[in-house]
C-alpha cells in the first residue's frame, strides 16, 4: 500500500516540529511548504538526515511550489504571522486571512480531498475562512486548538495533584482565546470530576479558578517568555494526534474548532466543541448540557469569534 502523503503549508516553528512528529510516526510522506526560498527544503533535509538514526521511513522534501502538495491526504496549515508579546491572536487577523486566501486556493487545485487541520491564528475565524476559501467540505476542514488547551489544564492538574499526566482528561470548549471555556465538571482525575475533587478537599475551587485562568492565559505565558514568537512543541503534538486519528480511522474524541450547523445553536460558524475525528473526517460534533453558567461563558466566546468572522467579512467581501 502507497504511502500517505501529509503536506504541510507553513514551515516555521510549528511546521518543522509537525514535521519531525510525522515522521517519527511514520505518518507516511512528508512536504514542506513555505514561501521562504530554501527554508523548507533545507529543513526536510535536515529530517530527512535524523532518519537513519531514529529508525523511520518517511520521504521528506521541501517546496515553494503548490503543485508539490498535489494529491495529500492530510494538509496541516500553520502559514502566516505568530504573535510576539503584547499582542493578541486577533492582532493577526489581516495579514492572515490573506494568506488563508492563497493557501485556500492552493488546496482547491492540488488537494481537494485532503483532511485539513488549521493551526493559524486568530484559529476560529481563520478555519471558517480556510474552508470557505477552500471550497472543502465542511467536515473535512478544522481547526486545532481544543487538543492543545485541554492538554494544558491536563498538565497544571497534574502538576497540581502530584499525579500522571495520563490519568487526567480535561473538556475546554469554546473559541481560542481568552474567552475559552474549561469545563471543570466535565475534567477528571481517573473519572472524578473536579467538581468532586473540590469537595475532597484536593484543592479549593479558588485554586482551580488560578489553574482555569492560567489554562486561559497559556499562550500568552509561553509568548512571554519566547519573546520571539508563540508556543509550537505542543500545538504541533496536538495537531498530529488529529491527524493520526485521520489517517488511522481512530475515531478519537477531541475537542477541535469544527464547522457548526445548528449544533449549539450555532449555524455556519466554526468554535470548538467535542468531535469525533475518523476516515470521514469529523464524523460526529457531540452536543453536551451546558449548564447556565457554561452556557453564559459559551455564548460570549461564540461572540467573541463572530466579532472576528465579521472583520473577516469587511476585509474580504466575497466571504459574506
Ligand atoms: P512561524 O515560525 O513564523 O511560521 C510561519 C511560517 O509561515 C513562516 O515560515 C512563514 O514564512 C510562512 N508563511 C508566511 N506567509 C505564508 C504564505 N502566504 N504561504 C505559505 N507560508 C507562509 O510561526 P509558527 O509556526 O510559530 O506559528 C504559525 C501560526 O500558528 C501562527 O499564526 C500562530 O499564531 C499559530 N498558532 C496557533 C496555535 C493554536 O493553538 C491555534 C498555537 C500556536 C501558534
């Protein structure tokens, strides 16, 4: 049986790191695109020359050109700006949501049946525009950041308790961004609940409102500190689990920024919530009770995305 091909638009930070995963996964074969002259093709090389050491076969090339992604089966897209400290995600919006405009057009020529992962902030209203630009079916587009945020609230809590990071679940919905919603009800440590923890006097519900905001603020912490840029190690771990689930018919739930179409009440827009990930691409959205006061905190993160998909609308006119 071929190889899968997963072509990966957008080079940089995460890029690179998306790359070494899949082939330390052997995933299949790996592209590197980038408008950066010899920077993905330096890079593929550069991997290309660790495989004999860590044992995998994957081919790896760089490209410049669109026609290198033809025929991909998974296509990760990570182009565009990053954000430096003392910017947020939306401070991104302009710059690339043109740049979703290109790539877009790209997919539609050369990959029109790939499953297509978006990583570019801000996520929400970039992956409603990718998908629009794209022409692809709905379900096969999404946007990955319900992975990353849940394992961050996975790893304070760990770190809080003293316990393995594998024995925590988190539930974080929501857009991303400051106004992302943990479910703190729906989080465990060995299927207890949070909640639960609480009233064993695991911790206070002040502490886990610290760890909830911190989970909130994860980005920027990690910006902070870099200085030069924003998180990549875990948002490429995170996107690579949702393609493996892909290409191996896993059918994981994970929560992903998926296109809504009455679920939540929402119609045509893209937020995260709970999906079932498998060969049909996202092959479920499952609708959980919210109680009133998630419902509150959801409804003004849809609000928050629908302001961003609006300034997307003014950009580009040919969106609305
Ligand atoms: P960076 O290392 O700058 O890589 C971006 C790459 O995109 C660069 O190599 C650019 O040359 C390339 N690029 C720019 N314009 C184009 C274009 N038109 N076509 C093709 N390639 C282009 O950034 P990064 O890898 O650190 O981050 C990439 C994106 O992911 C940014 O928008 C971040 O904000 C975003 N991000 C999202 C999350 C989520 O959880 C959703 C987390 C971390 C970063």
């Amino acid at each position: 049986m071929a190889r899968n091909k997963i072509a990966l638009i957008g080079s940089g930070q995460i890029g690179g790191t998306l790359a070494h995963l899949a082939g330390l996964k052997e995933l299949g074969d790996i592209v590197l695109f980038d408008i950066a002259e010899g920077m993905p093709q330096g890079k593929a090389l550069d991997l290309a020359e660790s495989s004999p050491v860590d044992g995998f076969d994957s081919g790896l090339s760089g490209t410049n050109t669109y026609e290198g992604i033809e025929g991909a089966d998974v296509v990760i897209v990570t182009a565009g700006v990053p954000r430096k400290p003392g910017m947020s995600r939306d401070d991104l919006l302009e710059i690339n949501l043109k740049v979703m405009e290109q790539v877009g057009a790209g997919i539609k020529k050369y990959a029109p049946d790939a499953f297509v992962i978006c990583i570019t902030n801000p996520l929400d209203a970039m992956v409603w525009a990718l998908q629009k630009f794209s022409g692809l079916p709905a379900n096969k587009v999404v946007g990955m950041a319900g992975v990353l945020d849940s394992a961050r609230f996975r790893y304070f809590l760990a770190e809080e308790f003293n316990v393995s990071v594998e024995d925590v679940t988190a539930f974080v919905l929501g857009g991303h961004g400051d106004t992302m919603v943990p479910l703190t009800r729906y989080s465990t440590v060995a299927g207890v609940p949070l909640t639960d923890l609480v009233k064993m006097g695991w911790l206070t519900a002040e502490r886990l409102e610290e760890i909830v905001q911190r989970t909130r603020d994860g980005g920027a912490e990690i910006v902070g500190l870099l200085k030069t840029g924003s998180a990549f190690y875990a948002p490429a771990a995170s996107a690579i689990q949702m393609a493996e689930s892909y290409l191996k018919d896993k059918k994981r739930v994970l929560p992903c920024a998926a296109h809504l179409d009455g679920q939540y009440g929402q119609k045509d827009m893209y937020v995260g919530v709970p999906t079932v990930i498998g060969a049909n691409g996202i092959e479920r959205i499952i609708e959980i009770d919210l109680n009133s006061d998630e419902k509150a905190m959801f409804d003004k993160s849809v609000a928050s995305v629908n302001g961003l998909v609006d300034a997307c609308k003014k950009i580009q006119p040919a969106l609305a």
